[in-house]
C-alpha cells in the first residue's frame, strides 16, 4: 500500500506531502488544476523515463519519494532478499532526484540501486491504469500478453522453454546453412587451406624466430665495422709488449709492488691495481674470442634476408606476427576437417534441428492447451465483471489463430484475440470493431479488477478512467472501483461525481495563484468539504442548495452501503 507521497520541485509544485489511507482514494480538481503532476510524479518516483523539464522552474532539482507498507509475505520481499537490501518494519522507500543537468538516481531504502530494479520492485507494487490504456485493448497484438499474464504462473515456464529451444534452433540453424556450403564452395575452400596449411607448414616457423633473424641479420650487415673495432680494441689491450693497456698496468703494478711493505695504504692501492689487472686481462681474451668466432660469410646474410622475406610475406597474408600465423594455420587444419565431415556434420544438424522442431513442437501444443485454458476461465470472469458494469447482456469471447508456416515463434504459434458483443443476437466482432471508448474503459476495468487479484498488487491507480461514460454507467464504475479497494488499496483521478461521492478519502487538487507564481496544492476534505466538492463538480457551483443535498445524499447512501457490506 502506498502510504506517503513526497512531491518537491516538480511541475508547478514547491513542497507537497499526500497522506493515503486504505481502500478508496479520490483525487479531483479542475481541467489543469495539476491532478496529471501528482501522476507524473508518482511514475517518476517508480523509474518512468523523465526529462528535465519535469523540474519545477527555477529549481536546481526535482525530488519525489514513495513509502509503502507491504505484508511479510510480499514477492517484493524475496526480491530485495536476491539484492541483499533490508526492508524493516514492512516498509518501502522509493525515492528519485533528477538534477537540471539531467542525471537521475534512485535509491531503495537508502541505497543507490539502478533505474531497472526500482521498476522490478513497483510493478510488485502498483498498478497504473492511464488515461489512454484502455486503447492497447484495441490492438490483438496485446490480447495474447494479456492472456499469459492472466495464467502467468503456468504459462510463463512454457514461454521460457519456447525461447530457449528458439535460440538453440537458430543457432543449429546458422551454421547448418552457412558452415559449409554447397559441394563446389566446399571443394574450393579445401584446396585454398590446403595451400594455406602446407604454406604454412612448409615454412617450419619457430616462434621468435622473426627477432632472431633480425638480430642475426644486423650484426652480418656490419661484419666489417665489428671486425674493425674487435682487432683495435684487441690491440689496444694485448697487443706488441709496451705498446697496450696491459703492460701498462702491469708496469705501474710492479713498481707499487715495491712499497707495499712501506704502508698498508699501498698494499691496498696495489690490490686495487692488480685486480684491475686481472679484470682486463679477462676483458683482452673474451674481445679476443669474440674476433676470432666472427663469420663474416656473406651467403649467411643472404639466407637470412631469404628467410626474413619468406616470413614476411606470411605475416602479409595470415597475422602480425609468428603466433598469429601458427594460429591461422591451426584453423585453418580444423576448419579443413570439418569441412572433409561436411557431410556428416551435415548430418547431425539436420539431426539437431529435427530434434529441437520436435521438442518445440511439444511445448507448443503444452502451451497451446494453457493458453485455451486460461481463455475459458478468463472469458467468465470477464462477463462476470461486465455485468457489474451494466454490460450484462454483453458477450465476450477469446478466439485463437494459428500461424502459417514452420517457423519457430518464441510467443508460439497460437495467438489470441479478444472478441465482443453488446448487443444480444448480434455476433461477437473483434473489439476494435464494435466497442465504443466507454465500453473499452470499462472491459480494461474489468482486467483490472481479475488482474489485481491474481498478481496480489497492493495499489491500483485510475487516471482518468471515466473517460466516454456517464449516468449510471459511472455509478457503476465507482462501484466495481469501490469493490476493488476492498481488498486493494485504490487511488482514483476522476472527474466524475458518482465516482467522487464513493470515496474513503477525498483530495481535492487546486491551482494558486499570489501574483508573484502559480502552485499546485491537495488537501484532503472533511466531510463538509466532501459535500461542497462533489456538489461543484455536479453544478459547477458548491453553494447550490440542490447540488449539495444530492451531493449529500449520494456519500451518506455510499457510507450505509460500506458500512452494511
């Protein structure tokens, strides 16, 4: 149930507060006195698409917030459970701000959570019927939807298994038409990855050899350089006796030798010298092993280049790189297999897809009975609520269609379409065809009314729902509205006075006006107020003496009835 509304800095209002009891709420008001904001405010807060200019004028931001009580035994419970979210005491917090930039955040009992899981969580908890709703009756296209959220505990596991077999069919499918093709494309594509694997395998690719060669390469492009410094630096340091950097040091070595016993200091200076000694000496053989080791040969420059050019020209044609082309050709090998099994792959997924036709062809017919079924015992509780409705000499019926040809349909291939007639002895004709915008209004009511019960939803919102109806027709409409709000909490925008007169709680929805701005303020009435009310809304005039007796009669003759029931 919805207790408390927060409404701030939306539309026309500043700061608005609505307190909602149980059973029958009224909201009523003059054509643009703000009753559509208090709507818009409550979709926004329940995760509807909103734009910023739903924010007040002049305002940074637009707040609404939305407190429900819900029983322990609540789905939304097992939902916020699968969220990990507490819910104390029964109770929901929604609450959503939109900032002038356009960002939007929705919080759950204090938490952050996204915009799809408050949608989750209130269509568990509200129902909004529209002012123009009533007109997806219109449209056989919905007739089926209806139909499976009517037996949606039955028919949504078979809508589920249809999908799924659905997804698994195309997929076979696909690559049934498109894996291997006919006899001559196959036969094509073999020879090419055959070429491609032998290529490929032919060239014995190591990996890094790229990088090797490269190196390899480098170093015999300039062999005469290296050959140059090598003799040089040899020379340098091990070359003619007194000519190098080794007789040097080994000169300025045996001098110090001298005067080690003359100072620890020079001992220590000799030890540094002599190892500096030995460290060159180490240095003079590996630069000589390493001139000696040089091979210089130019046919080895050739084959490099060769093989690098060879490598290359695989890089252009299977990969960047050594892996990559190794890779190719793996996959090339496996998709060459399959091909050569062409037939019997071919085979199996002929197999499969004869397998999954049979399968969905199963639970299409499961689905098909379910959906007959519901269509039976929906058709009684339609009339059954029609009746109430002053449509009790109305027949309404469900028909079925089949559709053409073998396609797998994740909806199935039964559809639905809703037939009426109003008037005895004439046939039922498809709704679009005989029901007028008042009739329609009240056949969505009647869904209503058997979907509530079935969906165990706490509240039920009507916008405007007496739009084409009048008289008795909307005494009626109040009625089947005050009969709901029985076991449902039911908030009621109306125009109507009959409707108005039923109410438990009436607010009344006014536009002010200081010179300065324009507001929308609700205040709920007391029972003089109710009076004065629904008698304006009878005769335009709340001190018309005849207008305030009906309009007295009419809520006292609703209380006794309330009170009898």
């Amino acid at each position: 149930m919805l207790r408390r509304l927060y409404i701030e800095n939306i539309a026309l209002i500043d700061a608005l507060e609505l307190d909602f009891g149980e059973g029958f709420n009224v909201l009523t008001g003059e054509t643009g006195a703000g009753k559509s904001i208090i709507i818009d405010a409550v979709n926004f807060v329940l995760g509807e698409r909103a734009s910023r200019e739903l924010i007040k004028y002049g305002a940074a931001k637009a707040r609404a917030e939305a407190v429900f009580s819900v029983s322990a035994d609540s789905a939304i419970i097992k939902i916020l459970g699968e969220q990990e979210l507490a819910c104390e005491d029964g109770e929901i917090i929604l609450s959503r701000e939109l900032t002038a930039s356009g960002k939007s955040a929705c919080r759950l009992n204090g938490a952050l959570v996204p915009v799809s899981l408050v949608k989750r969580v209130s269509d568990a908890l509200i129902d909004i019927h529209g002012q123009h709703e009533h007109q997806s009756l219109l449209s056989p296209e919905n007739h089926t939807a209806f139909l499976d959220a009517y037996d949606h505990a039955s028919i949504r596991p078979q809508l589920d298994a249809l999908s799924s077999l659905c997804a698994e069919h195309a997929k076979a499918r696909l690559m049934r038409n498109a894996g291997f093709g006919t006899e001559a494309e196959r036969c094509r594509e073999m020879d090419m990855l055959s070429f491609q694997a032998e290529e490929i395998a032919k060239a014995a690719l190591a990996p890094g050899e790229d990088e090797t060669l490269a190196a390899q390469r480098l170093l015999l492009m300039n062999g005469e350089r290296i050959q140059g410094a090598l003799d040089e630096a040899h020379a340098r340091l091990y070359g003619e006796e007194g000519g190098n950097a080794l007789s040097a040091l080994d000169g300025a070595r045996r001098r110090l030798r001298e005067i080690c016993a003359f100072s620890p200091g020079y001992e220590a200076l000799f030890n540094r010298l002599e190892e500096a000694y030995y460290n060159l000496e180490d240095i003079a053989y590996a630069v000589r092993d390493a001139r000696d080791a040089l091979d210089f040969d130019p046919a080895r420059l050739e084959q490099a280049e060769e093989r690098l050019r060879i490598i290359s020209d695989l890089k252009r044609k299977y990969g960047a790189g050594i892996p990559e082309i190794l890779a190719y050709a793996q996959n090339a090998q496996k998709r060459l297999e399959d091909l050569m099994k062409a037939d019997e792959r071919a085979a199996e997924l002929d197999a499969r897809l004869a397998s999954i036709a049979a399968e969905y062809a199963k639970l299409d017919a499961k689905l098909s009975s379910l959906r007959e079924r519901a269509a039976a015992k929906l058709g009684k509780q339609v009339l059954a609520h029609m009746a109430d409705l002053g449509l009790d000499k109305a027949d309404f019926r469900v028909a079925f269609t089949r559709a053409q040809g073998n396609e797998l349909r994740p909806e199935g291939t039964m559809g639905a379409e809703y037939l009426l007639t109003t008037n005895p002895g004439e046939p039922v004709k498809p709704l679009s065809k005989v029901a007028s915008g008042g009739e329609l209004s009240r056949i969505m009511l009647c869904f209503k009314a058997i979907f509530a019960d079935n969906d165990k939803i706490g509240t039920l919102i009507f916008d405007e729902i007496d739009t084409g109806i009048s008289g008795k027709v909307a005494a009626k409409v109040g009625e089947k509205m005050l009969g709901i709000a029985k076991s449902h909490q039911v908030i009621c925008v109306t125009h109507l006075p009959q409707i108005a007169a039923l109410a438990d709680a009436h607010y009344v929805v006014e536009k002010k006006d200081d010179g300065a701005k324009t507001t929308v303020q609700v205040r709920l009435l007391d029972e003089e107020g109710k009076y004065r009310r629904v008698a304006q809304m009878m005769d335009g005039d709340p001190d018309s003496k005849y207008a305030y007796e009906h309009a007295k009669m009419l809520i006292e003759r609703a209380g006794k009835s309330k009170n009898a029931q």
